[in-house]
C-alpha cells in the first residue's frame, strides 16, 4: 500500500506539480532506477534497500511513461493510445527477455566472460 500510494503520489506530482511533464518525469524517474542498478553492481548497499528502492520507482515511472506514450500531444504525450502503446510495451519486454537470454547462454557457454 506504502509502495503504490507513494509511487502514484510521486508520479502525479512529477507529471504535473513540477512542470517536467510525462516525458521529463519519465527520465528522472527511468534515470533514478540507472542509478539504483548501478549502485547494485558497484557498491555493497544492501540488496534488500536497493530493491525496495526499486519497488517503489516502478510505480512512478510506469504511470509516467505509460501516460507520455498514451495522452494526446497537446497534453503532453506522444498520443500512440492504448493499443500501439501496449504493442509497443510488448515489444521492449520481448526484447528485453531475448537480450537477457542470449546474455546468459553467452555467460554459460563462455564463463570466462562472467570474469570481465
């Protein structure tokens, strides 16, 4: 409840209290979510922080760029609607699983890789 209340809270508040819009919520937010993987790759903070980090910036930064791909220009968005921005969505989420499968088959057929 925290997690959801927070995150739509934030997103609203990003989209239109502070003058970035869906697109500029969408790149703070998208680049907060960089910088937490980054801290999990390079730091020790503990994982269970960075993930509850995350947990709650996916609520914000889903609204948001759902929003910038299914309002209509002169609100904002770029005005796809909700069909081509589903498709669209599908598309991202089948690469990203195609890409995190070539990966791991590249790392379990070459470990020498996972070493880099």
């Amino acid at each position: 409840m925290f997690s959801n209340t927070l995150g739509t809270a934030l997103g609203d508040f990003l989209a239109d209290s502070s003058g970035l819009g869906f697109a500029g919520g969408a790149v703070l937010i998208g680049s907060l979510l960089l910088l937490v993987v980054l801290a999990h790759v390079y730091t020790n903070i503990s994982s269970v922080v960075l993930f509850w980090i995350a947990f709650v910036l996916t609520r914000p930064f889903g609204a948001t760029f759902g929003d910038l791909l299914t309002k209509v220009p002169a609100k904002g968005g770029l005005g796809f609607g909700t069909k081509a921005s589903s498709l669209i969505l599908l598309v991202i989420l089948v690469g990203l699983i195609v890409f995190t499968s070539i990966r791991k088959n590249t790392l379990a057929t070459h470990p020498q890789r996972n070493q880099d």
